[in-house]
C-alpha cells in the first residue's frame, strides 16, 4: 500500500484517480478548498462517489452552508484509507501542518484554476493558485523529502503551435493565456525542484479531458446540457477549430502508469502529452453530441474567444513507449458514456 497526498482531490480528474487509487487498496490525503469556478456541490458529490458513499443525498439540503456541509463529508468519509483536508495549497501555514501530520509516498498536484478563457479575466488568480499554490506544495516536499511528484500540465502550452502533431520537444515559449503561462511555468519551475532537490517528476499535458464527471464548464459537458435544455449554445468559429479529446479513462491510465514509472526509476523529469491522438472539429462534436442524444443543437454562431487555440493534437509516442500508454476509447464511444452518466447524476 502506498500513501498518495491528491491536492484538488474533489474535482473531475482528481478525484477520478481518488477513485481508482481507492480501489486498488491504496491510502488517499486530498486537500481542496472546494472552490466555486464551477458549483461546489458537484465537487461533494465526486467525493461521496469516490469513496463509494454515493447514497448521501442531504448533502444538497439548502438548509445547510457550504462549510457544515464539508464538516459532514469528511465525518462520512474520512477512514484508514482516506482523509479529506479542506484547505487552500495557497495557505502555506495549513499545508505544512498538513504536511507534517501524513505520510506521503507520492503528491499529485491536480489543484488549479482551471479553464482558459476566465484566465483572461482574473490572471493574477491563475498565478497565485497554480504558481504560488503550487510552489508551497514543492518547498514542503522538499521539506518532508517527499521525492516522488507528478504535476497536471496542459496542451495548452503548445499555444497555436502549427507542427502537428504536438511533440513534448516543441518549443513552448509561446503561450496565449495566462492559464497557458501558469502551465508553462509550472514545467520549468518543477525542473528547478527535480534539479536542486531531486524530486523526481512526471508532468503531464493533458490533451482536453471527458467522461463521467467533467467540469461542467467544458465544452462537451455544457453542450450537453444546453441541447437537452433546447437552449442555444454558443458556437466560436466556424467549426473547424478542433481538439484532440481524451477519455478520462485513459487519461487515469496515463496517470497510474506515470505513477508506477516513478516509483520503479530515480532520477527522473519527463514531460508526457497525455491525449487521445485523434482530432475532432467542433462542428463534429455537436454532431456526436446532437446524434447521441436524438436532439438537434441551436447554434449561437460567435467569433473565435481569444485566448482560444484553433487545435490541438497530441504525438503520444513518447508516453506509448516510456509508459506503455495506450488510449483505447473512441470518441463516439466516450461521448455515449458520458451522456449516460449525464443523464443518471441530473
Ligand atoms: N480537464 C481538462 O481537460 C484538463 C486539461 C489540461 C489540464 N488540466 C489540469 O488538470 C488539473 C485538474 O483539472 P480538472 O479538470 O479536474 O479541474 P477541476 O476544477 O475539476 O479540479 C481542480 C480542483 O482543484 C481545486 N482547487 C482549485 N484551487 C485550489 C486551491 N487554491 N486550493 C485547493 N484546491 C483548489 C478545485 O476546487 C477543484 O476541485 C488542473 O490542474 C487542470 O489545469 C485539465
């Protein structure tokens, strides 16, 4: 058994490897603030699934604040195998004490803000929590000699880069959010801390992530909603603007196989695209979305956002061969899933 500290443990990806690592009888510290980028509940309610404590309906009683409500999560959840710490990675007095009290074999930093666009509006948010935030996290590994960490990057560092596909040897230097830049930054700032403190390290460019549980926030997820509402959706571009989507299957595949290359080597810094490698138009995921569900889009056709890339396509040859990565789902398939546990959790 393994201890594993998850920092934005209730959120779609992290809490997806909550899940998994759970299950595969493993020891679990998340820390998150429970943050309301998206609504927090949701966030409740993937822990209650995480931890298979999904029957848990009062959670959603208005009567209670956000703050009891998370009081109550932790007293149902909390167990041997699994501690929730509701706290800040921005509070570095917390996080130490959190520090100091767990062992921890292995950090995953999945904790940031999130989403491109609202990092135009408030950048210095996006440079506490994912730069700042994340740097706490590093000094206090460095501290408790924690060596093993792998950090969620992004596509997006590869801006609108026009080699496709992307390869992790690509120049990044020319993000178009700051999101991006946070994302950038935080590669090169993890390279200090392998090379000053031998914290050996995996980060990963997630290559747009969907399935069961996604930010509602994303694309596929809000569509989704908005068909079924006969609301219209707002649609950038002409279409052809494309991404290559990630099942979060096999994004969590990715994830424990980097998980288990750490433990197996020393030395380590690698930079991994996580991604499904087949690219799919905008116009082409309303189609699968509009054909899965029976029900017709109503498009609100807009300009491109800045801040937007036109595409992205992840090379996984890297992650195939280092760490026998191999993203099985198709997207008609993964589109269906979701849809399904959509229409089981609304
Ligand atoms: N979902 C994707 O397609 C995608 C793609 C590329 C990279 N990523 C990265 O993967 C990671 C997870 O993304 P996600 O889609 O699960 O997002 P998410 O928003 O669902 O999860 C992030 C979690 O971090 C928590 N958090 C935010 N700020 C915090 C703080 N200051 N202290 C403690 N907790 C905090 C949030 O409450 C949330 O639960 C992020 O780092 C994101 O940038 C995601």
């Amino acid at each position: 058994m393994k201890k594993f500290l998850i920092t934005g443990g209730a959120g779609f990806i992290g809490s997806t490897i909550v899940e998994k690592l759970l299950k595969l009888r493993h020891k679990v510290i998340i820390i998150d603030n429970f943050n309301n980028f998206y609504d927090y509940n949701k966030k409740i309610q993937n822990i209650l699934e995480s931890t298979n404590n999904c029957k848990n309906k009062e959670f959603f009683s208005n009567f209670l604040s956000k703050d009891e409500k998370i009081t109550k999560l932790k007293k149902i959840c909390d167990s041997d195998n699994f501690i929730l710490e509701y706290s800040d990675i921005r509070n570095t007095e917390e996080m130490d004490r959190i520090f100091s009290k767990h062992e921890i074999d292995l950090v995953f930093n999945a904790a940031a803000m999130a989403g491109v666009r609202p990092s135009l509006i408030e950048p210095t948010l996006y440079e506490e929590v994912n730069i700042r935030g994340y740097m706490n996290i590093l000094e206090l590994c460095k501290k408790y000699e924690i060596k093993k960490f792998v950090q969620a990057s992004s596509s997006s560092v590869y801006g609108n880069n026009k080699e496709v596909p992307f390869k992790e040897t690509d120049i990044v230097d020319f993000a178009i959010s700051p999101y991006a830049a946070t994302k950038k930054s935080g590669e090169v700032i993890g390279h200090v801390y392998h090379k000053l403190y031998g914290i050996d390290m995996v980060q990963l460019r997630f290559f747009t992530v969907y399935g069961p549980k996604q930010r509602p926030d994303l694309a596929i997820h809000k569509f989704t909603k908005m068909i079924l509402e006969e609301k219209e959706i707002p649609f950038y571009g002409d279409g052809t603007t494309s991404r290559d989507y990630t099942y979060i299957d096999d994004i969590i595949d990715g994830i424990l196989k980097s998980i288990n290359y750490l433990f197996k080597n020393e030395k380590v810094y690698e930079i991994f695209n996580l991604g499904g490698s087949h690219v799919v138009s905008l116009k082409k995921m309303v189609e699968a979305i509009e054909t899965t569900l029976g029900k017709k889009a109503i498009l609100n056709k807009q300009p491109i956002q800045p801040g937007d890339v036109e595409k992205t396509y992840a090379d996984i040859t890297k992650a195939k061969k280092i760490l026998g990565y191999n993203p099985t789902t198709n997207f008609e398939d993964g589109i269906r899933k979701f849809i399904e546990w959509y229409k089981n959790t609304i």
